[in-house]
C-alpha cells in the first residue's frame, strides 16, 4: 500500500509539473524586465537614441489571440527562446520587414516610447511548429516605426530623471 501512495505521489508531482502555466512568476516577471531594460539601454547608447523609456512589469498588457513567428535559423525551444528569436530576426530581417513584423509582437519592445512590458505563457507557432513559451509584449503602442526614435546622447529627451540611458 505504501508502495502505491509512492507512485501515485510521484506520478501526481510529474503531471502538476508538465500542466501549462499561463502565468509568470514575480522572479521571471523580474528577469524580464530586467533583460529588457538592459537591451533598452545598450541600443539607447549604441544607436545615440535620446527617448528610451525604462520599462515596468504590467500584469494588463493586452495580448492578441495568436502568436507566430519565424526565423530564418532554426531555433531550440526553451524559456528564454524569445530572446533568440528576437536576435534573429533583428539580425536577419531589413528594416522594412522588421518594421512590419513589429505589430503585436515581442519586437515592439524596441519602440522607444514604450513604458510597459507583459508576458505570458501561450502556444504560438515558431516556424510552422507550435510550441508554449513564454510571449511577451510592450505598451502603450502596438508597433514601432523609425520615426518614434529621437536620436542624441542616450536619455537627452527625458522629460525627468535618466538611469542608465533610460527615461524613468
């Protein structure tokens, strides 16, 4: 009997550890935005842009239905495989096609304007394959055009207090 309480409590503990999450954790929700405000601010300084606003964690970032992305290398499927697809297609796109695929996506992170960041976990297709990963957008706005970046020294525009090279 004992044998079969095992099992049952190991087979439970497998199962509740392989059911989705929708939901990030406070630490991943700090990860995130931490990741994000040091991309923020090492393209603040690299690419002279002058309104970049460091970004907070909202739980009320609306998320459209679908996800779907493709890259023109193949990508490994893990919790930070976001960031890999960010690289790619960052590195591998034109600016015309970047632009575009910047609606909605996790790549409107790169407005400047941008004060917000929200993630949760969804199944989104990733090169024709479906896959549940942690999805994450920006806000207020739902793209990025050239025209949002001020360029001059990093944190030049703010209308307030600069850490980093980011608006606070």
């Amino acid at each position: 009997m004992k044998v079969l309480l095992a099992l049952l409590l190991i087979v439970s503990c497998a199962m509740a550890f392989r059911v989705k999450r929708w939901d990030l954790t406070a630490k991943e929700k700090q990860e995130t935005v931490d990741g994000a405000n040091k991309m923020r601010s090492k393209m603040a300084k690299e690419y002279e842009v002058a309104n970049g606003n460091k970004l907070v964690y909202s739980d009320d970032i609306k998320f459209p239905a679908t996800c779907s992305y493709r890259t023109k290398n193949p990508v490994h499927i893990h919790q930070q495989v976001l960031w890999d697809i960010v690289h790619d297609l960052y590195k591998y796109s034109t600016p015309k096609e970047f632009f575009k695929m910047t609606d909605n996506t996790v790549l409107n992170c790169f407005n400047p304007n941008q004060k917000t960041i929200g993630c949760k976990w969804m199944d989104c297709e990733i090169n024709g394959k479906r896959a549940h990963i942690p999805n994450c957008i920006c806000g207020p706005e739902p793209g990025f055009q050239m025209s949002d970046v001020v360029k001059g020294d990093p944190g030049s525009e703010c209308p307030g207090k600069v850490e980093d090279g980011l608006c606070v």
